[in-house]
C-alpha cells in the first residue's frame, strides 16, 4: 500500500511544496500549525481520493484559488468560483489610488466587482465611504455578497451592465476591467477564468472607452476615475480620457515597474 502520510506525500507529490501543504491542509481542515504537527498523519481513502483528484485538477492547469476556494487579498480571504477572476496583487493598487484619493464619506462606484474584492476592501479600510458595486454576472454577485457578508462589509451590489441600472453621480468611480486584448498570448494561460472578465474579444480598450465615457454622467465634479488597464495600454487611456475632457491625467506603475493604473479627473 502506498504511503499515505503528510510528510510523504509533501515531499513527493510532484507539485509545489506550498501547493501541496495547502491542499492537503484544505482535505483535513488542518491550519498551518496543525499540518506541523500532525506531520505523520495517514490519510484515509476518503481523504486521500480527495486529494488526489485535487491534485490531478491542478496539474491539468486549474488554478490552487479555484480548487480552495478562495484567494487573499488586502490580508483577508475572498471566495471566489470560476464566476470570478481571481484577485491579482497589482489590483491593491486601485483600492490604495482610490483610498487615498477619497474624502469622509465619499461615494464610491466600482464597476465589474467580481468577487467583491475592491469594493469590499475600500469599505473595510474605510467605514465612511458609501460604495455601490456592480456586475452583469448575477454568478459573480452572488459570490461579491457572500463575501460582503462574511467580511461585515456595508456594500450595495446592483445587477447592471457597466452604467446600465446606475442614475446616481459619484465621487469616485473605480474599475478593473476586460482589458486583454483578443490576441494576446496571456490568454491561454488563463483558460479557467471567465474570459469575459479578462477580454473584450477585440482590442482590450472597448469596455475602457466606454466606462471613461460613462463617467461623464456618473461623477460629481472634481470626482475621479480610477482604472486599471494593460501594462502597454497607459499612453492609449490617456488619449481616451483626453477625448472625453478629463484632466490631470496621472498614470502608476505596479509593484513590477509596470504602468497599470491611470486615474482623471472630470470638472
């Protein structure tokens, strides 16, 4: 009979060690701590056929949030399911933008919430913001509201598509949207995520366009759109932003060096 045992299969399994710890922790409902020191636990077959389809999923490409069941993000963890992109680290820049460009009790729009992740963090860091959340994919709502309710976060999520169902103006509007562009070779890497989160299946600035567009009605004077886009997109949102009248047009770069947020100004 095969070994069984957590140290074995750790050192065995051909997958990453971190991988493998956490999906064994995720089979026994193990922490960190206990996964130490229950270092020679046998599996048994129930749990050990659960972690072998686990890992098959895996190596076929599925994605370790996926298989979790969810991903951190700001240091808390947000459920996700193949409704939602994936929380990425360079996204904490667009909640650090708007966080920092926000005044007491601003409102807060973020377009294409996903899984809830940006509008969820930008209330949690800050109580006083008023935050309305939307998606077209009723999936990715239901999975934003769990989220909000598990993490005690105070958000209203509307079912709209981009500006569709929204009449209200705000101080704010923030997004991460489809932005890859149809041809590009980052795609096929991202097979199990849902590609209408990632692509406008043309270019990648179409839903940009159109959320820049939108803004004009939905802000306040003086209120900011924040978006985060392609590494190589910056100098083309700019030039859309321009078209639509915004100004003071700034673009930050990633914690790769890479150009990923631009923000504008509407008076």
């Amino acid at each position: 009979m095969e070994d069984r045992s957590v140290s074995y299969l750790i050192a065995n399994t051909k997958l990453d060690n971190l991988e493998t710890k956490l999906l064994l922790r995720d089979v026994l409902d193990f922490t960190q701590a206990e996964l130490i020191i229950n270092n020679e636990y046998i599996l048994n077959d129930s749990q050990y056929n659960e972690f072998l389809q686990l890992l098959a999923k895996r190596q076929n490409g599925m994605p370790i949030s996926y298989l979790l069941g969810y991903k951190e993000f700001y240091s808390r963890n947000f459920k996700v399911s193949q409704d939602t992109l994936i929380p990425r680290p360079e996204t904490e820049l667009l909640v650090e933008t708007a966080l920092r460009l926000s005044k007491a009790n601003d409102y807060i729009l973020d377009l294409g919430t996903g899984c809830g992740c940006i509008a969820i963090t930008c209330k949690l860091q800050d109580h006083g913001l008023n935050i309305v959340a939307t998606d077209n994919s009723l999936g990715a709502l239901s999975i934003a509201k769990y989220n909000a309710t598990k993490l005690k976060a105070n958000v209203k999520f509307v079912y709209s598509d981009w500006y569709t169902n929204i009449n209200d103006k705000f101080n704010i509007i923030i997004s991460n949207p489809p932005y890859i562009a149809n041809n590009d070779e980052h795609l096929k890497n991202l097979s199990y995520e849902p590609m209408v989160a990632l692509t406008d299946f043309k270019n990648g600035l179409e839903h940009i366009k159109k959320i820049i567009a939108g803004g004009v009605k939905h802000l306040y004077n003086g209120g900011f759109l924040i978006l985060e886009h392609g590494f190589n997109q910056a100098l083309e949102v700019k030039e859309i932003f321009e078209k639509n009248g915004y100004s003071e047009i700034t673009t930050l770069k990633d914690y790769a060096a890479l150009d990923r947020i631009t923000y504008a100004v509407y008076k």
